[in-house]
C-alpha cells in the first residue's frame, strides 16, 4: 500500500488564537511555529513530527487559507520519492494533482478528489537528514532533484514519524 500513516491534519478556524489556546490547553499540543492571527502549527506531546496539527485564519486572502471554517487538508505519508514520484503520475493522469512543494522537511504533493476535497501525499526528510535553517519554507518541488539528492529507496520520516530501529 503506498499510503503508509496521517501525517497531519490542517484546518481552517474562525480565531487563530483561541484554536490554539484549545488545542494547547485542552490536548496537550504546543506550538511549534506561528504566524500571530494568521496560522499557526502545532505538535502533540511526544511527537517528534515537523507539525500534528495546522490552523489557519479562515478567509485568509492571497494564501491556502482562502475559504470557509472546516477541514482543508489531511495529508499522507509515503515512505520513499520513488513512490512520491509513482503517486505523482497516478494523479496527474486522473487530473487531480494540483500542485508541488518542497517544505525542506518534507517533500509535497497537493491534489483534489473528484469532490474537490483537497489533500496532501507527501514524503519526510529522515531526522539525519533535517536541513538546519530559519523554519517553514515552501518551494518548487523538483522530485528528481530531490532522488538524485536523498535516493530513490531511501525510508522517509525515520526518526521524525517512524521511530529508530
């Protein structure tokens, strides 16, 4: 099965800020990064995940927020490029991809079902492999850079969502 676990789950909130007070206080999670009313991630107590959880400012103009309160994306793992790579042609092929990104830590994805519900397959950079650096970023995704660069074959999320042997 090429979907291996949920990786996280991003929402749209009415108030930033009092999700985040929820979340904190009423389950444990804690705030990883945040961008003050606007978004904000968060990570569950023993998680060594990049973020378990995002909340975004509904309505959010000129950003993945614009839209109404509710689920926006759930995204999935897959443990290799090679297989991120295979997904990525399946999607195309059923006119569903969206878009590509590569967020440092995890190489991504983006598509829609046939009822335009939006989600994510993406791939973790292993804990050896974190890049060093300022946070979040979103770029281009270039899969075959990205193969040429970490390997084919090589087990995505160890030490992050998949634990160490």
């Amino acid at each position: 099965m090429p979907v291996q676990r949920l990786n996280h789950a991003v929402l749209r909130v009415s108030d930033v800020n009092r999700s985040v007070a929820f979340y904190t206080e009423a389950l444990g999670f804690r705030v990883k990064t945040e961008m003050p009313g606007r978004a904000a991630f968060l990570q569950a107590e023993d998680s060594t995940n990049d973020h378990d959880l995002g909340l975004f400012a509904a309505g959010v103009t000129g950003g993945a927020a614009a839209g109404g309160i509710g689920l926006y994306h759930l995204a999935w793992e897959v443990d290799t490029l090679a297989e991120l790579q295979r997904i990525a042609g399946v999607l195309t092929e059923h006119g569903s991809l969206v878009g590509a990104s590569d967020h440092g830590t995890t190489k991504a994805l983006y598509a829609k079902d046939p009822d335009g519900i939006e989600f994510e397959v993406c791939w973790l950079v292993p804990a050896q492999h974190l890049p060093v650096g300022d946070g979040p970023m979103t770029a281009p995704l270039d899969i075959a850079a990205e193969i040429e660069r970490y390997g084919a074959d090589t087990k995505g999320g160890i030490g992050v969502s998949v634990p160490t042997a």
